[in-house]
C-alpha cells in the first residue's frame, strides 16, 4: 500500500503541501509561545519586562497566545510524524512485540500440552484437497475443485425450522400492518 501511495503523484502533492504547512506553523506556534511568556507591562512609562520576574496575573491575550501556541505546536509536529509513506509507531511496535518473539512466546506458553494435528488444518471436519480432485484446464493450470463438507441432517432441520418461524412472523407482521 505504502509503494502505491509513493508512487501516486497527487498523494505525494498533498504529503509536500501538508510538510510546508507544518513548516509554517511551527515558527509561528514558537513564537505565539515566546510572546505570551514575556509579559510587557509599562508602570509609570517604564517597562518592568527587563527587571526580575515578578508574580504577575496572567491575562486573557497571554492565555490566548499560549493555547493557540501550543496547539500550532501540536499540530506541525504531528504532521511531521505522520506520514502515509512511513509504518506508523504503533504498527512499529506491534510487528516488534506481537509478531516478535514476545508473541512467539505467548503462542508457545498458551498451547502447551496441545497435540498438533496432523493434516495442520485449523477448522475440524475439513481437509486439503487430494491431487485427484484437481482439474486440469485448456491452458494447462489446474484449478482446484474444493470438497463438499456434508452437513448433518438435523442442522438442516434446525435451519428450516428457523426459516419457517421467520416467515410465520413476517406474515403476521404485514397481516398486521395491513389492517391499520
């Protein structure tokens, strides 16, 4: 999929435009950031920004400035991260932990004591198809023709008995329906 994505040029335009973007806010959030941090407060038409710091109240332009900040900062780096070009980290660590030998180890611990099968299919009653049932076709490849599982009768009887209360409802249904 990844392959298919790098190889469509629009998919690759809009990756481009979306990493300029994020180019642009990430000075901007830092900036957003640095004047809500720096409070300018004139006493007496002199600037207490260049003394110590101070307690100073925040006000609502500075809790503005430092939410929108942040956000921005949020959102560029993000858009950085993610990426359809690139596994994303959790598929990263999944493939590591899962599929890696913690999962292996996993597998092994839960079957113990399980005997394996010896035709290694998963599903009971079902069996790989015997070279006899493959059939040859006019270009040569043999296509495989898959077995038939029988089904118990009483399954059968089961079923119909349930399509028969099915439509036993339905009919009172719409006998319903059809006299209001």
């Amino acid at each position: 999929m990844r392959k298919q994505l790098r190889a469509d040029p629009d998919t690759r335009r809009r990756r481009r435009r979306t990493v300029i973007i994020a180019l642009v806010q990430l000075p901007v959030a830092l900036a957003l950031l640095q004047i809500s941090l720096k409070p300018q407060i004139k006493v007496g038409g002199r600037d207490v920004g260049d003394t110590p710091p101070q307690s100073v109240r925040s006000t609502p332009r500075a809790l503005t400035l430092a939410g929108s900040g942040l956000a921005l900062l949020g959102v560029s780096l993000i858009l950085f991260a993610r990426s359809p070009f690139r596994m994303p980290v959790d598929e990263r660590l999944f493939r590591l932990v899962w599929l890696g030998p913690i999962g292996r180890g996993f597998i092994r611990v839960s079957a113990r004591g399980v005997a394996k099968r010896a035709t290694g299919t998963t599903v009971p009653g079902t069996t790989a198809p015997s070279v006899a049932s493959r059939q040859p076709t006019s270009n040569g490849a043999a296509t495989v023709r898959r077995p038939i599982t029988p089904v118990s009768s009483d399954r059968v009887a089961a079923l119909e008995a349930r399509i028969a209360a099915l439509e036993r409802w339905r009919d009172v249904a719409t006998n319903s329906n059809s006299k209001t």
